[in-house]
C-alpha cells in the first residue's frame, strides 16, 4: 500500500509541474477522496457502534452485522434491500446507521445523485445527534466532490465547519482543500493544507496526508 501511495504522489507531483491541476483531479481525484472518505467512515463506524451499544449481541444487532456481511460479499443489492428495512422498522440508532451505509452503497454503485441526497437527508434530520448530521455534511461533501457536479450544497456546509468546534472540523478543512484543488485554486489549497498539517489537535492521518499533499503542490 506504501509503495502504491508513493508512486500515486509522485505522478500526481509530475502532473503538478504541467501545472495542469484540473487534469490532477480527473485521474485522481477519485483516489483522494477514498482515503478521506475511509478515515470518516472509520471514525463513524466506531462512534456509531460505541453510542448505540451495537457490540451487543442482540437480534438487531446480528441482524445489522448480517447486512455488513453482504456488502464484504460482493452482493449489494442485497445489502441495499437489508439495510433499506433496518432503516424502516429498527431502533433509532440501528436506523441511521443503516440510512449511513445506503448512502454510502448508492456512492460505490456510482450513484452520486442517491448518495448525495441520502446524506442531505440525514445532515437535515434534526431528531438525531448534531455529530451524526455533521457526519452526514463531511460524508456528503466528499461525494459531491467525486461527482461530475462538483463542490455543491454539502460542501459550503462543510465549509461552514471549519471555524467552529465540530469535531469533524479538521476533515471539513481538507475537503475546502480538496475543493480548491478540483477548482485549480492552487494557493487556497496550499494554504488549507498548510493549516491542517500545522493542527496539532488533528488526527495523525490528516496530518500526514497534509503533508504529502504540501510537498507536491508548487509553490507558497
């Protein structure tokens, strides 16, 4: 995976000295916004289950990891189906979990447009936690911006999180980063990546990947 990264930067780095940034994004864009999109999904995963006790072994416990299982198999359609009822008749957190993960199959089958829409829903779902519809915001960013579209309404809310105390803060920074770089903003996008590898209270990986990003993107 190291190897694989290394060799992704440096052709990113020989596109950089083209100066060609929208071409970046085109072939990989898509590759950035997975390692995003993996390190939220992470840390949603574990608050998801920690908040809501999904460790237990109860029925609808088993009956989510049972949905899960699906998706490691290959066999989403069927996921879709599974996590589409546990979102209908299932407790409120076994429900938004599962109205996460529809969302986020929409995104792998390459539906932008129900993914994005699946996260918006969620984000404006005031019966549930403000850290699970800021979730939804980062989530939802990072589709729009892998989408044809762009940076869209998702993205400006993320943006909106940057200065508060959100504690997805310092991911809503790296996607103003990523939106800057999908635009040819070179210096915005330096100077976001810039601040999160200077954020000493970021998590590790964002740091990092600030980092790499800073050493390939020209100029100060």
């Amino acid at each position: 995976m190291a190897d694989e990264q290394d060799a992704l930067l440096r052709e990113i780095d020989d596109e950089l000295k083209q100066e060609n940034l929208q071409q970046i994004w085109k072939k990989y864009g898509t590759l950035i916004v997975a390692g995003s999109v993996a390190l939220v999904a992470g840390i949603a995963g574990f608050k998801g289950w920690q908040a809501y006790d999904l460790n237990q072994r109860t029925a609808q416990g088993e009956r989510f990891a049972a949905a899960q299982k699906l998706i490691g198999a290959g066999k989403n359609e069927d996921a879709l189906g599974a996590f589409g009822a546990i979102s209908k008749d299932s407790t409120a957190g076994y429900a938004m979990l599962a109205r996460f993960q529809l969302a986020a199959l929409a995104a792998t089958d390459g539906d932008m447009t129900g993914a994005i829409d699946g996260y918006r829903v969620i984000a404006d779902d005031t019966a549930l936690s403000t850290i699970y519809r800021e979730l939804a915001v980062i989530q939802g960013a990072l589709v729009e911006l892998d989408s044809k579209a762009g940076a869209g309404p998702l993205t400006e809310r993320a943006a909106g999180l940057v200065d508060g105390n959100s504690p997805w803060r310092f991911s809503a920074k790296e996607i103003t980063a990523l939106a800057a770089l999908k635009n040819g903003d070179k210096k915005t996008a330096r100077m976001r990546y810039d601040e999160l590898a200077k954020e000493a209270a970021a998590p590790q990986g964002l740091r990092s990947r600030a980092g790499e990003m800073l050493k390939i993107l020209p100029g100060k």
